[in-house]
C-alpha cells in the first residue's frame, strides 16, 4: 500500500511498514533532527514542516495515513502541561489530512508515557 506519514520522527513506524512491503510515499515532521536521521535511514520523501503549514494539494494521495500527534500537552505524565499549549490541537491536523485524502484507512499510534 501506498501510506503518507505524519508526525513521523525518525521514521520508527515507517520502517516497521517499509519491512512489511509498503511503501511510504511521503512522510513529514516538524523537528529537523529527526528529518535528518529519517533521510540518512529511511529516505529523502519526508518534508520538514510545521504540518499546519502543508496544504492538502501538497500531500499525494494514498492507501493509508499514518501518525502519531504528539501528547505531552495534554497527558497527565507531563507535570507542567497546560490548555494552551499548541500541541493540543495537532489531532485537528491528522483529521484534516484524513478527510482531505481520504485514504482507505488510517493509523493513530498512540506511545505510552
């Protein structure tokens, strides 16, 4: 299947699919360093953006969509989170790109703290 991944990191999940004959067509994360390590492992297809920043158009179309959205501001573990901080609204991002594309199915992982 072709997958496009967000919230990628280092592409841990991604590989895990590529090992299982997928193929991931484009893939993005906002934090340099893990776009880095993504390119030197898995491969130059990941884009270095704020997601919010990504236009649909942007995005090839796919099988699947894949991501994890990031938790910490809003999971009991993280003793300083707060409302407002601006992470608590990236799932609206994974729903945007869902309904924009949509693929036949999706992944939401979830990483236990």
């Amino acid at each position: 299947m072709k997958i496009v991944s967000i919230f990628s990191g280092a592409g841990g999940l991604d590989l895990g699919l590529i090992q299982a004959n997928h193929q991931i067509i484009w893939a993005n994360d906002i934090d340099s360093d893990s776009c880095e390590t993504y390119k030197l492992n898995i491969g130059n297809h990941i884009i270095c953006k704020d997601i919010s920043k990504v236009e649909l158009a942007e995005i090839p179309d796919c099988d699947v969509v894949i991501g994890g959205f990031p938790c910490q501001g809003f999971s009991m573990a993280n003793m300083l989170r707060v409302v407002d901080d601006e992470r608590n609204t990236l799932y609206k991002q994974f729903y945007r790109i869902i309904k924009g594309k949509k693929p036949s199915y999706f992944i939401r992982v979830v990483v236990p703290l």
